[in-house]
C-alpha cells in the first residue's frame, strides 16, 4: 500500500471520528428539541454520524480530489452538498428505519414508512443539511491552504512572530527555461503538476511540509527534530530522485524530457508569523532561507544535485548508502562568514 494511501486512509478516519461526534451532538440536540429520552437519538446520531463521515471521507480523499481537482469552487460546493445530501438522507432514513424495526412490531416497509412520514424525519434532514453546507465550505477554504494553517489562523497561533528551529531544503527543476520553450506553456504546466505529483508519497513519507511552490522549484520544511528523526530530511531527497527514475520512461514517453533537479539543505532558527492583508499565509524569514537559496544557485558551478551546510552534516546523521564530500567555503553575498558546503552522492555514483 503506498503512504500516500496510507495518508488518505488516515484522513477518512479523521473525517469518521468528526462525523460520529457530530452525530452524537446532533441526536442529543434532538433530544432536547422533541423532549425525548436521550438515549435513542443520541444512539442513532452516533451510527448516522459514523456511516456518513466514513462515507464522505472516502469521496473527499478518493473521489473529489481527483475526478474534479480542476473544478471550481462555486460548482464543488452545490456538487458535494447535493451528493452529501443524499449521502445524510439515505443513512438517516437506514438507521432510523433499521432502528424502528428491530425495537417495534413493524415489518421492514412498515418501519421505513415510520421512519419517512411518522417521526421528524424532514425536519431533521434539513438541519443536517445545514450543518452540511457548513461543513463544506470549510472543507473547500481548508484545501486553499497548507494543513494545519486554517486551525493555526483560528486559535491566533503565529499572529505575532515566533522563533522556531527549522530545516528548509530548496529543490530546483534543471534546465526549466529551455523545457518550458520546448513543450510550451500549457503542455509545460502538464508537466509540473506530474512532477510535483509524483513527490507527494516521499514528502508524506518525510514527515515535510510543503512550504511553497515557486514556480518550477518547491521548498520543504520540517521542524528541526521531526527532519533529522532517522534521516528523514535527506532521505526524502534521493527518494524522490528515485522516483523520478523510476517513472523516466513516462515523462519520456508523454514529454519527450524527464526532471532532473538540484537542490540545497540547511537549518537554524526563523521567525514565523502570519502576513499580508489581503491574502494571509504563514511565511518564515531569516539567514537560513538566504543561504539555502544561494547554495542551491552554486549547485550547478560545483557540478552537485545536492548540497549541504557544515550545520546539517554535524547535526544529522548521512545515511550508509551515500557518501559526503567537502566542496568549498563559500563567501555568500551578504555574509560576513563563509559557509562549509558538503555535497551529497550515491556511493555508487
């Protein structure tokens, strides 16, 4: 099973846990509006939750991010509320006609008859249909941002600067420009948006965060102990370098070109905060992105894929299967100290 799987199958239980919890709330809701025992709506609030959050899991992370990636908000949003609705509808009336049945004398049509005319049975739907909605829409706002930064933005986490320890690695697409030329601009995003695709499992595998998309070069970062637990910050490098050779025949195939890149590590401390008016994202500053970013940039003149500071080679460990060598000392426009650089190879390269 691939992680990215793994990763899928984590957030549909996520959504199970949120959808059973809700359903309990609404049963008890219930309970108070009809002046009944709590007991049997909080009981059918718990199984309508738990069937519809599994069930809108699975669509949320197999079925919507993939079939309709490309369609717009507007028409997402009705889109999922019409099939939630009919997801809410059809496990409302299961359970409820289901729990008719097993605890009343009435046969199964006498039961759904109840279920759909005798108890409140609309008047519940258009409140979970509301809830819905809502639930929706912030589902829909979460996918514009990293996760964790709508939570992050609601309980003022970053509102005002913080210094964190981070580890930041910077991967740039080779020869960009003259690919770009070759395929054009709408074949050339094609490509990008496999290229960035075809990463998502050793990013996941990582433990990293996507910290932005420039363009034809993204940058990771990780918290300073999450990135260096078992190697996993250089790890992710070579294994989407793998990746990429793995699937070389493809890109070859439906683009004549395949990616190669080159890329930089380094860590220290960074402040971030929240920042912009009129669009809002979390953003880190400091020396380490500087430096990161201009190592990267001699990544070339040294003839390296993969470069890495003197901090990074004392602080995690390189694992068996590559070997480091010292390149230079590097004067990086505006530092006052040079900066030790290592580079990072195969042992077999």
């Amino acid at each position: 099973m691939s992680v990215t799987r793994n990763y899928k199958l984590k957030n549909v239980f996520f959504f199970t846990v949120i959808g059973t919890v809700t359903g309990i709330v609404i049963g008890y809701v219930l309970h108070e509006i009809d002046n009944v025992d709590f007991l049997a709506p909080t009981v059918r609030g718990f199984f309508v939750g738990l069937f519809v959050g599994t069930t809108i899991g699975v669509l949320e992370e197999f079925f919507f991010l993939t079939k309709f990636r490309t369609s717009t908000y507007l028409f997402l949003l009705l889109f999922r509320t019409l099939v939630y609705s009919f997801v809410f509808a059809f496990f409302e009336l299961l359970v409820n006609s289901g729990s008719i049945f097993l605890t009343e004398d009435f046969s199964i049509t006498g039961a759904i008859y109840k279920a759909l005319f005798l108890e409140h049975y609309f008047r519940d739907l258009v409140i979970i249909i509301i809830i819905s909605f809502a639930m929706i829409s912030i589902i829909q706002v979460r996918r514009l941002h990293r996760p964790g930064d709508l939570i992050k933005y609601i309980s003022g986490k970053y509102h005002s600067p913080e210094e964190i320890t981070k580890i930041f690695l910077f991967i740039d697409l080779k020869s960009s420009t003259t690919i770009a030329e070759r395929l054009g601009n709408m074949k050339y995003s094609s490509f990008l948006i496999d290229y960035y695709d075809d990463m998502t499992d050793a990013i996941l595998m990582s433990g990293a965060e996507i910290y932005q998309y420039i363009g034809d070069e993204i940058i990771l970062t990780w918290s300073f102990d999450t990135g260096i637990e078992d190697s996993r910050c250089i790890n992710c490098f070579f294994d989407i370098r793998n990746t990429m050779e793995l699937k070389k025949e493809k890109y070859l195939k439906k683009y004549g070109v395949y990616p190669q890149f080159k890329a930089a590590m380094h860590a220290g401390s960074v402040s971030v905060t929240w920042i912009g008016t009129i669009k809002k994202e979390v953003a880190y500053h400091g020396d380490v992105l500087n430096t990161t970013a201009r190592i990267q940039a001699e990544c070339n003149k040294y003839e390296q894929c993969f470069m890495i500071t003197e901090f990074m080679k004392e602080n995690v460990k390189i694992p068996e299967y590559l070997k480091i060598e010292y390149i230079d000392e590097l004067q990086l426009k505006g530092k006052l100290e040079k900066v030790k650089i290592f580079g990072l190879k195969g042992i077999a390269e």
